[in-house]
C-alpha cells in the first residue's frame, strides 16, 4: 500500500503534463496550512520542549517534553550546519518564547521569553562513564602520542578500581543465596496473590449485592474515615427494643420505691438487653411470698397419724369479745 502512495491521486480531465504536479495546478502546498508563510521563509512545525523552563509571562514552569506549534526559521550557519530558530506561544499565557539551536555545544539556547531551570552538571566529577567526544575521537584516530597518554591513563584506573571491583565479587559470593532469594520472592507473590484473592471476592460480593458491573478501584484511607462516619445504625432493634421495653413492665415490682426508678429505666433508648436481664433478675428476686403476705398452711395428709388431732377452732380476723382465744 505505501508503494502507491505517490501515484494513487486524482486527476481532473483537464489536466496536462506541462501544468505541473497537481498541487499546483490546484494552487496549493503539499504542506497545506504548516507552508502558508512559507515565502516569508517561516515553516510551521511541531516543537518539543527540550529541557525545564520558566515562562517570563506568566512565570509558570513548563516541563520538558511538552509540545508547541512553532515557526521554524534559518538564522545563520555554524560552519555547515545551519543555525535554526523557533518561535512559539505560551499555552498558558499570551508570552512568546523563542529559542534556537547550538550546533556547537549540542544545546539549546533561550532567546527570550523565558529562562531555563538549571539542571546541568559535570558527570565526570560523580564519576559517571561519558562518552568520548568528537575532538578527544578525533585526536586519538591522528596523534599516536595522545593515544598512547590516553591508553596510560585508562591502564591506571583500572589498575586503581580492580581491588575494590575483587572485594565487590567476594562479597557478592559470600553473601549469594539463591534458594534464600526465591523463597523470598515466592513468599511476596503468594501474599500478594492472597491478598489480591480476597479483594477480589470482597468486590464480587458487593457487586452482587449492589447488582452492579462496574470496575470497583482500590480502597483508600479517606474511604475508610468516610464509611466509618456513615454508620449510624443502632445497636438494637425497634423489635428488640420493645420487647425488652415490655419485658421490663412485665417484672417490675408492684410495691416499692423501685418500681418508678425501674420504669424510668425502661423507656431509657440507652437500655440494652444485657441491662434489661439484669434488672429483671433482681426485680424476681425481690418478689417472694413473704413480701405479698402469703401464709402457706400445712394440708391434713402431713399430719402424724400417731399424734391426735387438735379440736378445729373457728377464728375470726376481727375480736368480738373480751379475749381472742374464747370459742363461738
């Protein structure tokens, strides 16, 4: 398909060869809107920042890697190498910032309208691998002296780093345990796994529950705080509560001072069942035979048959005559 990309285009019929390619016989550019200031040696690209600035406009930071539409223009050469410039619009601000390239140092330079976040360091001074550049290339490919020097210098650091590159390896070997390594990697992943399983099971009951299909995301803290603040549910009931409500009436003491501190207590919201028992408890106890005034009297059949029977006397609860013991 792409093999035909140059050719796979329509012509009207009134077009010859003499005319020109068909961008021109239809009075446009191949670019289209990127080539409309074109004679004015300006082209419209797609401009990436390349490192961090911040805007004079607005004075916000704008990030490497962000993308603007510039208009790319040829200031001057560096030797073969032409020196290109690039003008663009704040997308934060109404702030244009230009900027151009540094064939010489690899770089970028601001222009105006911006400043740049200085992040640039020597990696030779923390001792980081760099690669050769072009002169010390191209000095060690023509002076047999230099790369003499320059192999010298590399013999000796290495000569200098190979006691503690040796002390490294033993340590290394000393210290290696594969069976250790896996069995702690495998207990990661299985408590990983575990986890992940009952989450899993967590969110497909509350799925269910809720009948929902939805991609549940994971819990956090402030979810947590948030249901726990939700939980008005009370501890009992309205069932329960009245039937406790009811039990209480039903076994508080006739008599007595209690019973007004008993009923109080009943239609209390904050008696629980486990306070209702108690009280009911001791309110039985507190009810007995004696306290009513009950007297149980002895039937006939538990007599002694060997003791003779007392004559059976008539009482009365009030004393007609003079003495109480006289008979009717």
């Amino acid at each position: 398909m792409g093999e035909r990309k140059g050719v796979n285009k329509y012509y009207p019929p009134d077009w010859r060869p003499e005319m020109g390619s068909i961008n021109a016989y239809h009075g446009t550019h191949a670019l289209r809107e990127r080539a409309r200031k074109l004679h004015m040696g300006i082209l419209i690209i797609r401009f990436e920042m390349p490192y961090n600035i911040w805007c004079d406009g607005c004075k916000n930071h704008i990030g490497m890697g962000v993308r603007y539409n510039a208009e790319k223009k040829k200031v001057g050469m560096y030797y073969s190498t032409p020196v290109y410039q690039f003008r663009f619009k704040c997308h934060l601000c109404p702030n244009y910032i230009e900027m151009k390239t540094d064939p010489g140092n690899l770089d970028y330079i601001i222009v105006s309208g911006a400043r740049r976040q200085e992040r640039r360091w020597d990696p030779t001074e923390n001792e980081q691998v760099v690669p050769e550049d072009k002169g010390v290339s191209k000095k060690l490919a023509t002076d047999a002296m230099f790369k003499l020097e320059h192999g010298e210098k590399d013999t000796s650091k290495s000569k200098e780093a190979a006691p503690v590159i040796e002390k490294l390896h033993d340590f290394r070997e000393r210290w290696r345990d594969d069976y250790a390594a896996n069995r702690l990697l495998r207990d990661q992943l299985r408590s990983a796994k575990k986890d992940m399983k009952e989450k899993n099971a967590k969110d497909a009951a509350l799925l269910s529950k809720s009948s929902l299909s939805i991609k549940l995301l994971p819990e956090t803290e402030e979810d947590s705080k948030t249901a726990s603040l939700l939980r008005l549910n009370p501890t009992q009931t309205p069932e329960e509560r009245q039937k406790a409500v009811r039990h209480q009436i039903d076994s508080r003491p006739i008599f007595g001072s209690s019973s007004r501190a008993g009923t109080l207590n009943a239609f209390s919201p904050s008696t629980s069942s486990g306070t209702a028992n108690k009280q009911s408890e001791s309110v039985l106890t507190a009810i007995n035979r004696s306290n009513l005034g009950i007297t149980v009297k002895p039937k006939e059949n538990d007599s002694s048959p060997l003791q003779p029977k007392a004559p059976l006397a008539m009482s009365s609860l009030c004393a007609y005559g003079s003495s109480s013991d006289e008979s009717v």
